[in-house]
C-alpha cells in the first residue's frame, strides 16, 4: 500500500509561512492551513478538528514510513552480516 503524502512545500515557502524549523517536514503544508484555522479561530480547541486530524494522520503516517524504512535497512545490514 503506497501512501499519498502532500506535495512538500519549497524553503522559501516555508520561510514565508513561518514554519518552525523543527517543524518542516513532509507534513509541512498541511501545517499553514491549520494554523491559518487556529489563529482565526482564537485557538479553541474544537475549531479545526478536519485539519487537526489530516496533520496529525500525516505525521502518523510519516512516522510508520520511517519506521520500515529503518527496518528495510536492518535488514539489509544482516544480510550483508554487518551486525
């Protein structure tokens, strides 16, 4: 199952956007929609529950990418008996 990530934004538009550094990853432009809902929203936590999730659903998603990605590795180190 491939997994669909959003186009990922460019440095000079994370710059613009004011991303934080440790912030600027594959989920970054699903980030500048809900922080544009929560600044407008005056930070209540039940406005942007949709952009909230599909960030947070991103980041999951990144997360397990990483995880097989470092396990595909491993694997590939005992194979050439590296470890």
């Amino acid at each position: 199952m491939a997994v669909e990530f959003p186009e990922p934004l460019s440095h000079e538009e994370m710059k613009e956007h004011k991303i934080p550094l440790a912030y600027r990853d594959r989920c970054a432009r699903l980030l500048v929609p809900l922080n544009k809902c929560r600044v407008e929203g005056w930070y209540m936590p039940w406005n942007c529950e949709h952009e909230r999730h599909a960030y947070e659903s991103c980041q999951y998603l990144d997360f397990k990418r990483r995880v097989k990605e470092l396990e595909e590795l491993r694997s590939q180190r005992r194979a050439a008996g590296e470890e």
